[in-house]
C-alpha cells in the first residue's frame, strides 16, 4: 500500500496539475508492476509557511514514499527514482525562477507497526468472508 505524501509550498502548489500528476505516478508505478493501482494513495499538503535557509522566495517540494509491504532496497529507490523523475518534470516545466528543492524520501513501515480501519471502501478492496 504505497502512499505518497507530499509537502510543498504555496505558490509551488498552485502553479502544478496534482490530479494529472498524481494519476501520472500512479499509472506508472502500476505498469511496472511495483504495485496495485487502488493501493496507491497521494495526499499533498500545502505549506502555509516555508523558509529554504534565508531565501524568502525559495520553494520546497518535499515527498515522502511510505511503503507498508517489504521490498528489496533497489526496488524502493527505483520506485523513488521514478517519483522523482515526475516530479522535476513538472516543476522544470514550470521554468521556475526562484530556487526550488524537490526531494524524495522512502519510508519503510511494516504492517505490524501501523493499523487501518476503512469505510465505504470499493468492494474490490474489503476482505473477503470465508
């Protein structure tokens, strides 16, 4: 169950399509087969306030891959690696003018150390009764 979580600043936020981008990272981590298309999730979350050291018109786009299933270690950079090539292709296309730090994070959670309830779920995701 990938999820996506990204932090980004306001005017960064705002210039970029996050429904397109999103759908784009998710279809192409499916197509490799690295994971389930409905287990991947991305939630971004706008910064009302950032500061890259004293540059006030610095942007920041931070996005952190939690991953609850185990995978090799060169499975989880090159599902990183491909997170990270969207996302400088969007913000590179912006031509930005300003300085602007993309990174990417992987976090490894295994199943025993989150919990998770769901309502309304697609059927195609609730467990099945035996």
């Amino acid at each position: 169950m990938p999820h996506l979580h990204i932090e980004v600043s306001a005017d960064l936020a705002a210039a970029l399509h996050w429904k397109q981008l999103a759908r784009d990272i998710h279809l192409d981590l499916a197509a490799r087969e690295w994971a389930d298309i409905g287990d991947l999730k991305t939630r971004v979350l706008v910064c009302a306030d950032t500061l890259s050291g004293q540059d006030g018109g610095a942007q920041q786009l931070v996005a952190t891959l939690i991953l609850t299933r185990a995978r090799a270690p060169e499975l989880q950079r090159a599902m990183r690696d491909r997170v990270m090539a969207h996302l400088e292709q969007a913000v590179g296309a912006l031509r930005p003018v300003h300085w602007v730090q993309c990174c990417v994070f992987i976090q490894a959670t295994p199943r025993d150390d989150y919990a998770k309830r769901q309502w309304n779920a697609p059927a195609a995701l609730l467990p099945r009764v035996r």
